[in-house]
C-alpha cells in the first residue's frame, strides 16, 4: 500500500500536497464502506489503539473508537479521571507503561501544545495527533477539506472563509495549512482581540469586518465561540459578537451561489451560528461528523503497517 512521509500525524503544517491528497483519496474508498450493511473490515485486525485523552471530546473520541472498531482494532481507552494521572503520574510514564502492555497505536488529546510530538520522543508507537492545545487539529481539518472536495471535486482556487477565535483555535491553524497547500484562498475573520499579532505568518487575508470577509466566498467555516473567552474580556458580550460576527440568513447574500456552511461543532446556536443558516440545504455539518470517520480510518490505515488489508477486502 502507499505509505504516508512521516509515521506519525502530528500537524498539516509540514505535510505535502501529495500526502494530503493520498489521505483524501484513501478516504473516498473508506467513506464507500460507510454505506455498506456491514460496515466492519478487517483491515487493522491484531492491532491495538490506545485512545489517550487528557481533555473531555465527545464528537472526536466516538469518531475515532468507531473508525477503531469498523477497521477490527483492538482498542483500549484512557481517562484521567480514573487513571494514576490524578495520583500525579507524568505523561510519559503513564503512556510508557499502557506502551509496556504491548500497543501499537496511540490517539492524544492533550491541553499542552506539543503533547503528540512529546509522545514521538518517548513511545515507538505511531501517534495521531486529535487536538493539542491551540496548537493542531489535523483530522478535523482533513475532514472539513475532504467534506468541500467531495462536494466540489476539488480544493484549489475556492475561497473559504474562517470566522472565529484564530488566535485560540487549533482547528482553524490545521485549516489554514492543509488548505493553503492544496491551493485553497484563505481568508480569516473575528474580534481583533482573538486576532494573534503574528497572524502574517498564515499568509492569510485577514478581516475584522465579518460583511467584507463574505464577499464572494465558496466556503465558510465558522468556529465554536469560547465562551470562557468571554470573561477574560476579549469581547463584550454574545450578543455584540452575534451582530459583528454570527452567521445569519441576512448574510449568506454575499456568498457565491453554491456556497457551503460548515461547523465542526458543538455549535452555539444563535451565537455564532442562527438555527436558519445551520439547518439549510447549504449547510454540511451533519456530513462532516459522518465524514470524520473515514477520514480517520484513512488516517489509521496508512499509518498502520505494510501488511494492513486496504477497503476494498
């Protein structure tokens, strides 16, 4: 089978265009079998995930024990509220003795950025990166690119637009980088406050004025508010930050005709986002949760080992 450069996914910023798309065309036949009666494959059958979440994930952790499952993995999961972590255990070593049990896999999520590469230095298991800190969301934004590809056949020259926390949000950084590489415009949207001061490093347009920002884009994905956000005073109040920034019927003007709404959830409805603008036939949030499976069971299976059975067993 085709194999990934790296054996680890840590991030899209260093990822080719060439693996990104193997990823995405991988996914295709994993998206297929979704559809299927039985939906079980014995592709990773003999090999054991650990799925190591150091932060609560509901959408994120389902996706992944249920492309686990579909791909007959062994699977073991980890929770820190019943682990030795609260008895003050490290990092490394609780993952080096789950390791001593004979792993082969492991899925972090983690509130430290740098968390998965960390693992990298001290495990010999292949590690997935599902979020750390505001650092990488990697699968997230494969399946939001693979969600836009399978609706428009393709990624290069569409204009998609960001609205939200880009100072916060790891979604949005893995976004910006596998959509750049695969010849996408980006463009960026939200409070100055939630705005970093390096944001030119993104290459990005960038826009405080969510009206402007709309004018004539293919895509728009709108990030979760943090409302915890809200009481370190970067923005006044839901209310000011719905009528600058939430995406309402009023705005989809400005949209090209065949646009799409995207969320990776969970939304704040009348927030960030109207109940109009998320239920409408534009909006793809509902196929991008059923999306995220293959996509990870993409991502497992070329991260697996050579003899792994592809999608078509």
């Amino acid at each position: 089978m085709s194999r990934l450069a790296s054996r680890h996914l840590l991030g899209l910023e260093n990822v080719s265009r060439e693996d990104l798309t193997l990823i995405l065309d991988t996914t295709d036949s994993f998206r297929e079998v979704l559809d299927r009666p039985i939906k079980k494959l014995p592709t990773l059958r003999g090999v054991t995930v650990l799925n190591l979440f150091y932060e609560p994930s509901t959408r994120t952790r389902i996706s992944f024990e249920l492309a686990e499952k579909r791909l007959s993995a062994d699977t073991v999961n980890f929770t820190t509220s019943t682990s030795s972590v609260k008895k003050g255990e490290s990092l490394r070593d609780t993952v080096q003795n789950i390791e001593a049990m004979k792993i082969d896999m492991i899925v972090v999520r983690h509130s430290s950025a740098g968390a998965p590469y960390y693992l990298t230095q001290c495990t010999k298991s292949n590690v997935i990166n599902a979020g750390d800190g505001s650092h990488e969301h990697p699968t997230q934004a494969l399946l939001d690119m693979y969600t836009i590809r399978k609706k428009y056949g393709k990624l290069d020259g569409l204009r998609v637009v960001l609205i939200g926390d880009i100072k916060h949000s790891r979604v949005i950084r893995s976004n910006i980088w596998g959509l750049k590489t695969m010849g996408a415009s980006v463009a960026l949207c939200g409070p100055s406050t939630l705005i970093p001061s390096d944001v030119e490093k993104f290459g990005c347009d960038v826009y405080t004025n969510l009206d402007e920002a709309l004018e004539g884009a293919d895509v728009v994905n709108i990030m979760r508010l943090q409302l915890e956000r809200q009481q370190a005073g970067l923005f006044p109040s839901q209310r000011e930050y719905t009528n600058l920034f939430g995406m309402t019927r009023e705005r989809l003007q400005r949209l090209n005709d065949n646009y799409t709404i995207m969320h990776p959830g969970p939304m704040n409805r009348g927030v960030e986002i109207s109940s109009e603008v998320a239920d409408g036939d534009h909006s793809v949030i509902l196929p991008q949760v059923t999306n995220g499976q293959a996509v990870r069971m993409a991502v497992l299976y070329l991260l697996s080992g050579p003899e792994a059975e592809g999608p078509e067993a």
